[in-house]
C-alpha cells in the first residue's frame, strides 16, 4: 500500500458573544422559551430592514487582527439565497464577496515535529439561522427563531492542516484566541464553536490534491479528530480498491463513528449570491482599525509566556489557568493585589479548583468578588491569620461572596498583633513549665518545641508563629 | 363637503387650524367620496376609516389646545398597500399577503402621525408594485379618472387616481422604476420620486432595494414638497437612509423664477418611439422654463439606450431574493392543498402570486444563476456605473434636467398585458432615474388630443430634493394644467 497524506482544510463558525444580534436589538442569550428573543426584523417580517450592529464589526475586527488577517478597509454583506423554513428571509445575509478579514494565519505544532503556519484565507460575519424541532406528540416540525440573527465569524483555514492532530490543535488554537479576544465563549456544547471539515487524502509528496469531501457542523475536538482519521481511512480505502472518491457532502455521524453522504457535487445547491442591497458597504477607517488594535487583550501565546517567564509559573500550572479566563482574570486581579503570582497561582490551581470541583461548579459561575481572594492572600502573608484561617474564609467568600476582612473581625480569626500580649502569654506558660525551661536550658532541643506548642496552644492558634518563637527566645536566652 | 376633496393639502391644513373645517370632518369627507366613487375608479384596497377618525380626533384635540401642529395637521392621507401600516392590511396587492396585518408602522407612517397626519386607505397598485399600469392587481385594475378605459399608470396607480378622482386629498406611493412618476403623468398629478435614501424605506415592503423610494403624490407641487419635508431624514431603522438638503416649505412656495438656472434636456429622450403630442408638450414646457429665467439647452445622453436591461436585471434579481420570505410558511397564504415542505413552498408561491410578478421572480432567478451572474448582473452593476456617471457629468453643467416621464399618454386597458415589451419600454425614461438613485418631480405639462394629461419630469441633483422642487413651483405658478381636473369626477 502506498504511503498517503491528508490534506484537510476549516471552516469554523462561532457565535459572537454580542449581547444583542447582528442587525437587530434583541437579545443574543442562549436558551429563553422558543420565538421570545425574536422580534419583526430579526423574524424576517416583510419591510423590515437590517442595520448592522458595530460590535459585531469590533469583534470581527479583533478577531482578525489576533490571527495575523488583513482587514478589509471596504467590505461588504451578500445575501446567500435558499430556502429553508428555519431561514425566515429565505436568505442569509452573510459576505462572499468582500469578506471582513483576509490572509491571516494561527502556528502549530505540525504533527511532523516544529512549528507550521495553519494560513486562514477569509473570515466574515454572517447571521445564525433558527431551529426545526420536530414535535413527536403533535407529530409536526415546529421552528424556533431565537438564534436566527445570532451573529457568527466563519474562519475559513487553507488547505494546510496534515493531520486529525493538527486540526484539533488548530481548533484549540482558535478557541484560545477567540476567547482571549473576548470576542466568543466558544461553547462547543451550545453550539457556539462548529466546524466544517474538507478532507482529501494523496500519496505522499504528490503535487496534485485528491478530491475532498466536506463534513459540516462537527463540534466537538473529539469528533473533529475522529471524523478526519475515519474519512481519510474510507478515502484511502476506496483508492486503493480502485475507485473513486465523489467530491460530496458528508453527515458525520459521532455516535456511529462513520460519515455519509448527503449531496453530491452535481446536486450542490446554486445560492445566487448577489451584494446585499439593504447594507451600504463597510467602510473602515484606517484610525478605527488602529484603535482596535492597540486596545488588543492579551492573547494567549503572550500571556503564557509572560507567566511562565516574568511569574516564573511552570508550564504545567500556565496552561491550567490559561483554560478558562474566568481564572485567568481571577488570577490576574489576585496578582494585582498581593503582588505575589506565585502564591497566586498555587491558591487558584489549590482551593479555587477544589471548592469549584466539591460544589461541581463552573469557573464562568463563580460569584464571589475577585478582590476577595487577593485579600486573603495578603491577610495570610501579613501574618493576620493563619493558614487555617484563610482556607475557612476563602469557602465562606466562595459560598456566600463574604468580605474577608470583615468576616474575619466577626467571626474572631484574627491573629494577635499585641507583642506585650503575647509576652505575658508567653511568660505564664514558662512559670507553668519550669521542668522543660530546665530541660532546654541543659541542652534538650526538643523541650523548646514543647514550649512553643504550649503557648500556641495557650494563644489559641491566634499568634503568629514566628512572633512566639521569637519572644521564647527572647525570654529564655 | 365635497369642496373638502378639491382643496390642496396645505390649503385644507390652513381651514383645519382656523377650525373652519374639522380634522374629523375631513376624514369622513374622504369616506364619503370613497362611497360616491370608488366602485367606478377602484383606488382603494381597505379603508380603516374607525382607527383614521380616532386619529382625526387625537389631532383635533391638539388644534383645540392651540399646540403647535405642523404644516399639515388634519390632513387625510392614503397609503399604498406596500406600506406597512400596524395592525391594519397591507397586502401589496397580492394573494399571497391577503390577511397581512403587520405588527409595526413603516417609518414613514409614524412620521405622519408624529407631524398630525392621518393615514386613511390603503391604495391599488400593481402586485408587489410590478408593472406600469395597476392592472396586476389581486383587487383588479384601477381606472384612469379621465377616461375609465384607460390604465391609471402604474404601480401606484391607486394613489394618484385617487387624487385625479378626488377620492383623496394626497397619497404616499412608491417609485422603483417610475412607479410615482408614470402614473402621475397618466393621472395629471403631481408627484415626486426622492433621491435613493432621503426617505426611509423601514416598513416599505421590498420590490427592489436599491431602487424603491416612497414619495408623495398631491394636486401641486407645494403640497408634494410639504408632504416630502415631513417624511425625509435619517432613520437609524434603514442604513441606506440619510438627510437630504433642508428647505423651507416657504422657500418652494414663493419661488417663480428660475433667473440664473441651467436646464439641460437629454435629446436622447426623444428618441424612437416618443408620442410626438407628448414631445411637443414637453418642448413648450421648456419654452416656459425660459420664460420664467431659465437657460435650456439640449445634451446627448446616448446611454439611454441600457437604462431598460439594466433596470429589469437589478430590479428583478433584488426582486426574486426579496419576495423569497413568501413561502406560505411564517405569515399570509398558505396553500391548503400542500402537504410536505417542498409542497407548501410551490404551491402556496405558485397559487399565491400573480403573472407578473412570477415572470419577474424567474427572470430574477435565471440572471443571478451561477454561470450568468456575471454575463448579467455584474454587467449590469457596470452599467448602472456608467449610467451615474452621465448624469454627474450632466450635473457639472445642468442645476437640473428636463424631460418626458413616460414616451405616450394613458394606454387603454389591457394594451400594456397584452405587449409586455412595448409596456416595459414605457419606463424608458423614468427608470434610468432610479439606477442613478436621483430625485425627480413629475407634474402635469399638458394634454393630448383625446384631453388625456401628459406628465414631465424635473430631475435633480442627489440630495437636492429643493431645487427641482423650486423649479416645479415656478412651473405651476405660470401655467394651469395642474389645475385641471377630469370633467366626469
């Protein structure tokens, strides 16, 4: 069998995280009872006309500018035309023509060791559709417009992915980017992140593609990989028997594992694309671009590297925080307090992950105030509680949002800051004692830890340690 | 009460805030010629006289408190039935929108009620404004006011037939290709047809969207200025909308002379194929034009000659991805005899729309096809390039331009069906406007031999809705054929 290479190709969508839709006011919240979030425009009612939401054009923007794009100083909408009832325009208003960004490009690993440039050839916004929900007990398809007018990026890659690995690292790559950008949640599981997979396969070092496929709406990095790795098996199955791959559009189907066809080439539908005549075309400053760019969040390449070289975070510990930007900001706000990435960092990866995996719970639903734990960080280093102490405010902060310093006061953890306090504590303990002050007088090491476990115990846990060590000392040299 | 239906717009404005006549009085003095008429003209498509005397009181209770009303308060208006009115039908004329009642008013129509205008009647025109004669009508034809056998103009021809027949003091239509214009010119009206964008098209129901303008039609040119200043402007609803030159209404009003104006006259408008009664009226209107000051001479427009492909390509590609949302599924007819998808889409299109408009929709399809899009409408883009850019370089020499709106005068019915060639070349002269996105005033300039008016347009710079509208004044300030009026009405 001769050696084969895979040729694989991206289309993916994400929803923007707008609050409002593309051309309309209504709310882009996901779930909401069917047709609440819908209103004449969004709901395509004859008359109505589009306007175009500037933040979708922001994010767009910075999308672009993250994966190394050029923008598009004069882009504009075409209308994409077919009918489907959950497309109430029986359009889609998206850009062919003059997309928003072009030429950009997200680096890898390549599956053949380095680093390799995945080149994105477009990206361009376009409106979500509705949902068809067939309804088995009136036995009728009934159609749910909340997500029509959603607004969505589609991030168009080249040919240039080589592998199920390759993909699923660009895949990750994008989310990354998308999130850091602030521009999408990419929930996979509310479809907010879905990608259409091309896939040929050709002998290795051929000049020439094979004829592709083209997978669509596959959200998970899971399937992603599997849909890759079983479609170029079954292409390279059929060459190999001598026939012939149909440039066709397949169903992958993740439960089954395999793909099937849905359209051939010859039934492709004709979508008699023409400019959307309702939108004046975008025109984008070169100073609105340059605002854009400079206000930039911190992607995640830099960020990374600036945790792991100026917070001297290991590897390890970036990419946990660096999986969710809940923690991300949580851990950056704690750094901004307590100037202290390290204690920062072992804090998040210790009690933040543990009350968020006791309480099953989602760092995006975290409700606390993000102050709090950099407070408690600093009460703890200041020596005004005790490691004990800290643990138990930060679950009642987790629990209930408490103020630390303030919950602290009430429930009486303070340390004792009061040296004569603590002296006197100390100098009763020793009167009480005067077997082991003989005893650590004569050369008896151990006895001194005694005396320092009996005053703790006297102070009740509410004295630094090292002030106690220090006046025991003091009072026995 | 019948004096109520002769007066101007402006004029009835003037009784109605001297409380000699009453808001609702003119209203139920256009109900009232409505009855008397309207089984012989046919101009209306519904009547929503209960919400227009609710309306008509609201605005008289303002007038009795002396607040400050506007030019126009009280005045009754009709509407034509592609302009959403809430809660009431706006059918396009069609099968498909039969029981359409939209849940919002058009920008327009809230922009009436703001300035104390009372929206009353929705008016004929040709399905989804397809056509130049108002015979495409699910409601049936409209009859022309000066002889019943004849077409009214189209697509609005309800709106300016109800204003010949005096069955409404004004009316808003629409103009994609002449729509305004034409039937103005068949009906002697006046009318103007805005520059693309000075009004909001936000509840206009597309036919073609980067041709379709609403505009007024009245008696005079006053009043269609009047009109026009209360709907012009900016909506943040519509991105293609934008504010055009302010003016003061009484700025139009006391212009007389054209002293210092340049006028220039596209001789390629009279061409092959112009009625000669026609060309001679609008050559003595050009005499006028220079008796009220005015310089004239004539220029070669020789792209003329593409305005009618470039139109029926544009209009009818925008048109089948427009009236696609029509698919008996979200709102209006729905055919019964559909069982699957697939069914329920041609069927309820198949049964739902008319000739006309299906021929547009195929045409439409076919040049948007891959493989013809760029042998049509990418050509077409291009020329509707060329065809703006004779007419700037027109603009660099000329204040405004002059010419006939339509080549003949009213056809008789049934004429313009039955030679669908000869009746899409009747827009010769008033589509061209539209691919330019111009503003253009059509007013009456004369009458042929059997008394039918023959119509002229004035066409002005983008944006400069003012100038024309100065010029249409002085016009009708020097002569009467706007005053006439069919002798049977």
């Amino acid at each position: 069998m001769a050696e084969y290479e895979i040729v694989c190709g991206l289309e993916v969508h994400t929803e923007l995280s707008t609050k409002t839709k593309i051309f309309c006011s209504c709310t882009t919240e996901f779930g909401g009872e069917p047709n609440t979030h819908v209103c004449e425009i969004c709901s395509g009612m004859p008359g109505t006309l589009p306007v175009v939401n500037e933040k979708v054009v922001e994010y767009a923007v910075r999308t672009g500018l993250s994966t190394n794009c050029t923008i598009t100083q004069n882009n504009k909408f075409d209308r994409k035309n077919y009918f489907y009832p959950d497309l109430p325009k029986a359009y889609q208003v998206s850009q062919l023509y003059l997309p928003i960004c072009q030429n950009g490009y997200v680096e890898i690993h390549s599956s053949k060791g380095g680093m390799k440039k995945v080149r994105i050839k477009e990206i361009h916004m376009e409106e979500d559709a509705g949902k068809l929900i067939h309804d088995a007990y009136s036995d009728c398809t009934l159609v749910d417009y909340n997500r029509c007018g959603v607004p969505l990026l589609e991030i168009v890659s080249e040919p240039d992915i080589s592998s199920a690995d390759e993909a699923v690292e660009y895949v990750e790559k994008l989310r990354d980017i998308l999130r850091f950008a602030g521009v999408s949640d990419c929930k996979m599981q509310e479809g907010s992140l879905r990608a259409d997979v091309n896939v040929s396969v050709m002998p290795v070092g051929s000049k020439e593609y094979g004829t592709r496929t083209e997978m669509k709406n596959i959200n998970s990095f899971k399937a992603i990989h599997h849909a890759i790795e079983s479609e170029s098996a079954r292409q390279i199955d059929l060459i190999e028997d001598g026939k012939e791959v149909k440039q066709e559009t397949r169903r992958w189907d993740d439960t089954k594992g395999y793909s099937y066809a849905m359209r051939s080439k010859e039934d492709a539908q004709d979508y008699k694309y023409f400019p959307e005549p309702d939108l004046p075309p975008l025109s984008l400053s070169d100073e609105y671009i340059e605002s854009i760019r400079k206000n930039l969040p911190e992607l995640p390449e830099a960020k990374k590297a600036r945790y792991m070289n100026d917070f001297g975070l290991s590897e390890y510990d970036t990419g946990l925080i660096c999986a969710s930007i809940p923690l991300v900001n949580l851990f950056e706000k704690t750094v901004e307090i307590t100037n202290n990435p390290k204690d920062s960092a072992n804090w998040i990866l210790g009690e933040v992950s543990k009350m968020l995996n006791d309480t099953q719970t989602q760092p995006e639903n975290m409700t606390f105030r993000a102050d709090s734990l950099g407070e408690i960080i600093n009460l703890l280093n200041g020596g005004k509680i005790s490691r004990d102490s800290a643990k138990k405010v930060f679950k009642a902060v987790f629990e209930e949002d408490v103020n630390p310093a303030e919950y602290v006061e009430k429930n009486n953890m303070g340390m004792m800051n009061d040296t004569s306090a603590i002296k006197s504590a100390v100098e009763e303990v020793l009167k009480a004692n005067e077997k082991a002050v003989n005893e650590y007088k004569s050369g008896k090491e151990a006895s001194f830890n005694y005396l320092i476990g009996q005053s703790m115990r006297a102070l009740r846990g509410k004295a630094p340690a090292s002030e106690v060590t220090k006046i025991l000392k003091e009072l026995l040299s | 009460m019948s004096d109520i239906l002769n007066m101007k717009a402006l004029e009835l404005a003037q009784k109605i805030k001297a409380k000699e006549i009453s808001a609702v009085e003119a209203v139920e003095a256009v109900a009232a010629a409505k009855e008397a008429k309207d089984l012989k003209y046919n101009c209306y498509t519904s009547f929503n006289l209960e919400s227009a005397v609710e309306n008509a009181k609201t605005v008289q209770k303002k007038i009795d408190s002396n607040e400050d009303v506007g030019l126009l308060a009280g005045v009754p208006i009709a509407i034509k039935d592609n302009i959403c009115t809430k809660g009431e039908l706006t059918t396009c004329a069609s099968k498909i929108l039969y029981n359409f009642k939209p849940p919002y008013n058009a920008t327009v129509i809230e922009k009436l009620h703001k300035n104390n205008l009372v929206p009353l009647g929705k008016v004929n025109m040709d399905e989804f404004a397809m056509g130049s004669t108002t015979e495409t009508s699910a409601y049936g034809e409209t009859k022309n006011p000066w002889d019943v056998t004849k077409v009214p103009g189209g697509s609005s021809g309800g709106a300016a037939a109800s204003v010949a027949a005096r069955e409404s003091v004004a009316a808003l239509g629409s103009d994609t290709g002449g729509s305004i214009r034409q039937p103005c010119s068949f009906c002697g009206v006046t009318g103007l047809k805005p520059t693309y964008g000075a009004v909001s098209r936000y509840g206009l129901i597309a036919y073609a969207s980067s041709l379709d303008q609403i505009g007024p039609i009245a008696k005079d040119t006053a009043d269609v200025a009047a009109i026009f200043s209360v709907i012009c402007g900016k909506d943040e609803k519509d991105g293609t909308s934008m504010d055009t030159t302010p003016f003061d209404i009484s700025d139009i009003i006391s212009s007389k002379s054209l002293k210092g104006k340049k006028v220039g006259i596209p001789s390629d408008y009279f061409g092959e194929g112009i009625n000669e009664e026609v060309a001679k009226s609008v050559m003595n209107a050009a005499k006028v034009l220079k008796e009220l000051g005015a310089e004239v001479e004539e220029f070669a427009m020789p792209i003329v000659k593409y305005a009618i492909p470039t139109y029926y390509i544009i209009a009818c590609a925008e048109a089948c991805s427009n009236l696609s949302r029509f698919d008996g599924i979200k709102y209006g007819y729905s055919s019964p005899n559909a069982e699957m998808l697939r069914d329920v889409y041609i069927k309820s299109r198949s049964e739902g729309f008319g000739m006309e408009v299906k021929k547009r929709i195929m045409l439409g399809n076919f040049v948007l096809s891959s493989g013809y899009y760029d042998a049509y409408y990418n050509k077409a883009l291009k020329v509707k390039g060329l065809i703006s850019k004779a007419f700037s370089e027109a603009f660099e020499k000329y204040d405004f331009l002059l010419g006939p709106v339509a080549p003949t005068t009213a056809l008789k019915m049934g004429e313009g069906l039955s030679d669908p060639l000869q009746m899409y070349l009747g827009d010769i002269y008033t589509v061209m406007i539209n691919i330019a996105g111009l503003p253009s005033l059509a007013l009456p300039c004369g009458f042929d031999s059997s008394n039918m008016p023959i119509g002229m347009q004035l066409i002005g710079k983008p944006f400069n809705e003012k100038t024309i509208l100065e010029a249409g004044n002085a016009f009708q300030s020097a002569t009467d054929y706007h005053e006439k009026m069919p002798e049977t009405v």
